[in-house]
C-alpha cells in the first residue's frame, strides 16, 4: 500500500520526529510510505532515508532565486513550485492514501491535490487551533478542507474537541495518542557520563526541558518560577534546555541573568541524544502555553522522569497528577514554582518517574500508536475520539 506523507519541513520537531517513527515502522509492515517536505532539506531528511522512507521536495533553481531578490515575491514563488511538485509526484505515483502533518502541508497540500485522482485523504491535527484566531484566512481554508477529508485524527481528546468545534463530523474524526518507542532508551549512556560530559555535579538536581525556544512553550515563565524558589534548592542544581533557538535565546538569557540564574540555565540548542540527556536528569519539565499532545512529556515518563507540566491540550491525559508529576495552570510561574519546589524536595520523587515509566508502557507505546495508523490506512475500526 503507497502512502503519501505532506509536511512542512524536516526540521527537528515533534510531529516531524513522530512521523519518522511512525513511517519507519510502517514500511517494516510492508507498507510503502514517501514524505514530501514542502521546504525541502532540514537535518531530519537523513534519518528518513536511512529508515528505507524516501524523502521528496524541491527547491527554486539557483539561477531564480538570485533573479528574485525580494524575500516575499521569493517565498510565494517557492510555494507555488512546491506545490507544482507535490501535484506531479502525486499523479505519478498515485498513493492509495495521502495523509497531511500539520497546518501548512495541509492549507497547501490538501487544496492542490483536489485536483487529481481520488483516494483517500486524511489529515492530522497536532495542536489545539488557537493558530487560527492569528490567521484567519488558515481557518477559513482548514473550514472547506474538513468536508472534503475522508477520515481527520487528533493525538489528544483536547484537539479532538477542537475538531468538533470546527463542525467536523463524528464519523470522520479518529484519535490516534502519541507513542514512545522504548528501543531509544535501551541503552542510554550512564548518568554519570552523561555529567561528567555536561561539567554537572553528580550530586546536583537536574531539570530538564525539552522544547524548541519559542514564546508559547513557556521557558520565560520557567526561569521566572526559576527565579522564585533558587534559594530554598539547597542544593546545586541547573536546567537543561534542549532545543532550536527559534529567536528568543537571547532574551531568556538575559532574563536569566537579571534573576542571578545564569550559571544554572544551560541552552543546549537541537540534540539527537535526547534520552542520554533525560536519563541524567532528575526532573522534567513542559510549561507550554498550548499544545497537542507532547512527545516530550512521553519521553519524560519514558525515561522514568517525574514531570512537571502545564494544563493544556493532552498534557492532564498524559501525566496523572500527583501519580505521575504534577499539573498547573498555563501562564503562571508561581504555581509552576511551587510545583518544582515540591518535587524537588520530595525524597519520594522516583516513585512517580516509575509510574510514569509503567503509564507510557501500558497505555502510550510506539508499537500500539503504529497498529493504529496500519488500521487506520487498511479501513479496520480503530477507537473514535
């Protein structure tokens, strides 16, 4: 069976992550799966070729690009020439199911390829749809693309109820939970090299956060609750924040030195050692201000990381609170604060990372998250949001 994946790009993210892993594990089924990145390149393009998925896109010719000076003109044209790419490859190849990632590929991928052979269409919302309200000519475009959709998934009940919200019917909506594959924390370095690498005491309490720096992620409201409890951790203590510097390192950084918490703050940009990191860590962390459902958070519990976590989109579905870690409000560093102080005084806190460990294996795995998609593309019942 061919299927089609539309992306936005191959940059390092969740959804781009879980649609490798997820694709990967589809061809091993005996499905034939191919990305199209409508931004071609990104450093996760290697990874998909390695894993047998072949990876299309196409960018301006050089001699083009250098004609078209202007930033905007240049951007438009290279939409329209990838959007000409996607439909010639998918007359081409004409794949059983073409399934979109994310608001782009599906604004983009989804109008251009009403116009070809039908088969069937599937989209997957991976956030809650405050975009929108920003963009309302997206919301416009997404509005007359849901009824023409065969089948459109959420990764949480919260976007789910987004969904229904938009008037998309019963019948199409799917949910479809994030999964975690434990192959990726078999063997993790020892926490001590891990440290010892990082020039982190062994005896130091290690948060950790795991998001690209951007304003709705929350790290400003972070280091603020950061600022709050410093002097009651009596002992050494820094943050890691492991991610893609989106445009606001600089101000977080000084944010941070403002609040004489500098030295504790370490910015560790994009890393593909993600579970060496979170198994040297003693606490992790997701104060979102919006979200779908995080990868980050199931690879937290994963790691056996008690988590900290803001009430937004399936954060609450994911980590029980109290059981697990614990749940605050969004956009409120002083309950974040005391959320960290607690866990981090709490002699007991292992015994929530190993209930997070157990929740992930018993309700979040890779191997159920990829018999859902199978299901999903060979017409089975899968569960209905």
């Amino acid at each position: 069976m061919k299927l089609l994946y539309v992306i936005g790009s191959m940059e390092v993210g969740g959804a781009e992550q879980h649609l490798l892993r997820v694709s990967t594990a589809l061809r091993k089924k005996g499905f034939q799966p191919e990305v199209f990145a409508i931004t071609p390149g990104g450093p996760l393009t290697r990874a998909f070729v390695e894993g047998g998925v072949p990876v299309r896109g196409v960018s301006l010719p050089g001699w083009l690009q250098r004609r078209l000076r202007n930033e905007r003109v240049l951007a438009w044209v290279g939409l329209f020439y990838s959007a000409a790419a996607l439909w010639w490859l998918y007359w081409r190849r004409r794949p059983q199911a073409v399934h979109f990632f994310l608001p782009a590929a599906y604004i983009v991928g989804g109008v251009v390829l009403m116009f070809g052979p039908r088969t069937l269409r599937i989209m997957s919302r991976r956030s809650l749809n405050l975009y929108q309200a920003k963009h309302r000519l997206f919301r416009k475009v997404e509005h007359w693309l849901h009824p023409r959709m065969d089948l459109i998934c959420g990764n949480s009940l919260a976007v789910t109820q987004d969904l229904r919200a938009e008037a998309v019917r019963e019948d199409q909506i799917r949910l479809i939970y994030n999964g975690v594959s434990f192959e990726r924390f078999a063997q993790p370095r020892s926490r001590r090299a891990v440290r010892s690498e990082l020039a982190i005491d062994e005896q130091a309490l290690v948060f950790i956060i795991v998001a690209n720096l951007i304003p709705y992620k929350g790290h400003a409201d972070l280091i603020e609750a950061f600022g709050k409890i410093q002097a009651q951790i009596a002992q050494p203590w820094v943050c890691l924040c492991v991610g893609r510097d989106d445009g606001i390192g600089a101000s977080l950084h000084q944010q941070a030195v403002a609040l004489g918490i500098d030295d504790n703050i370490r910015f560790l940009g994009s890393r593909q050692d993600v579970p060496d990191l979170l198994c040297a860590a003693d606490i992790g962390v997701l104060c979102s201000h919006e979200e779908g459902f995080s990868n980050a958070v199931l690879e937290g519990m994963a790691a056996s990381v008690p988590m900290v976590v803001t009430r937004v989109g399936g954060n609450a579905e994911a980590v029980i609170h109290g059981e697990t870690g614990l749940v605050v409000a969004p956009h409120a560093p002083e309950e974040l604060a005391e959320a960290l102080l607690t866990v981090a005084l709490d002699p007991q806190r292992s015994r929530m990372g190993a209930a997070g460990r157990h929740r992930v294996e018993t309700v979040f795995s890779m191997e159920a998250c990829v018999q859902a998609y199978a299901d999903l593309y060979r017409g089975r019942d899968i569960e209905a949001a």
